[in-house]
C-alpha cells in the first residue's frame, strides 16, 4: 500500500523551512501532498493561486510532492484523498500549543488521521511566513529564507504596489516619539 501523507499550511508565502519539512517528509513517505489553505482567520498577501504557484516551484525538484488546494476541514480534506497522515513542522514551545490544540480537534472529529510533528532544523527555527514579509516590506536580504523565485516575488510586489506586510510583527523603527 503507498504511505501518502499532507503537508498542510497558509504558505504566505513559502519558505526554506516548508520546503525543509516537505522534503524530509518526500523522504519517509510515497506520496507527499502540500496542501495550500485559504485560512480565513489571516489575512493572506498572497492571492491562493501565487501561493500555489510558488509552492510548486518550490518542490519542483522533489518526484514524489504534489501540491495541491485546500478546501474545507483539513481532516475532511485529507481523508477525501485517501491520506491519513498529516505532517507539521514544529519550530518552537509556542508551536507546540497551538499545534497540540489543532491535533486533537482533528482526533475529537472522530478521523482516521494521525498528526505527526517534525522537529524544524535549527537553521530554520527562527523563520516564519511573517518574518519573512515584515523583512521584504523593507526591502531587506530574504535569500538566505525564502526560495529565488519568492524573493523575486515579493520584491516585485513591494515596487510595484509598496504593498506593506499583513505580518503584524514589528521589526522596524516606528513613527512614533
Ligand atoms: P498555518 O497558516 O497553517 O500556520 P504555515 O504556512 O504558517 O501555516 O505553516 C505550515 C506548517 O509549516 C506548520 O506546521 C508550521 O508549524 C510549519 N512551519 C512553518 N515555518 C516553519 C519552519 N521555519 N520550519 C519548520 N516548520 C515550519
């Protein structure tokens, strides 16, 4: 039987630590699903479809990862795809409660789907989607965070609209004083 299993996520935009998590799960399991959510608790920069479309290149390189949109309950989802194995990467304490909270939703809803956390790698502990676009918004080096092709994007972006971040974190001097 193939063993498949979903990396789900905003992917606001992708990073070196998604693409990490998805690559090591590539590693493990059959068949990989990167499964890109419109959560409409966030208030997304990009459109579903960049996100996607930036997923995809991401993973490219990896045979076995499919990238696909997500809709509704991510455990509805996950078993409508004949996947019963969810993967997320944890970076820190302050993932680990919210992430426990999600696991166990998903359990209570009474599905077949384990939850199975993947420790992120040291290098990539500090990143997130926010941290990400905070940084961009000011033009600052993301190269190092981010693969070329969302650096391309968020640069674009930020010449062309001046968009400022939907991050909320506050890495910058403010207006006030
Ligand atoms: P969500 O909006 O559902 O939180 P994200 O796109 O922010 O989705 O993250 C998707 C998954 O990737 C989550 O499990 C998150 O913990 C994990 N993740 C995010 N950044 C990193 C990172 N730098 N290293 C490892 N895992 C990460």
């Amino acid at each position: 039987m193939e063993r498949k299993a979903m990396c789900p996520g905003s992917f606001d935009p992708v990073t070196n630590g998604h693409v990490d998590i998805i690559s090591r799960t590539a590693a493990i399991f059959d068949e990989v699903v990167a499964t890109v959510f419109a959560n409409p608790n966030k208030d997304h920069l990009l459109p579903l479809d960049e996100r996607m479309e930036l997923v995809e290149g991401a993973v490219a390189h990896i045979p076995n990862v499919v990238v696909e949109r997500g809709d509704g309950l991510l455990v509805e989802c996950a078993r409508r795809r004949g996947i019963n194995v969810i993967i997320k990467g944890l970076r820190a304490v302050s993932d680990f409660e919210y992430e426990f909270q999600m696991a166990q939703t998903n359990r209570a809803l009474g599905n077949a789907v384990e939850t199975l956390f993947m420790m992120a790698r040291p290098e990539h502990a500090y990143l997130s989607s926010s941290l990400v676009k905070e940084l961009a918004t000011h033009g600052a080096d993301i190269g190092e965070m981010v693969p070329p092709a969302v650096q391309r994007a968020l640069e674009e972006r930020r010449k062309t609209t001046g968009e400022p971040s939907a991050s909320g974190i506050q890495l910058s001097g403010g207006d006030e004083g």
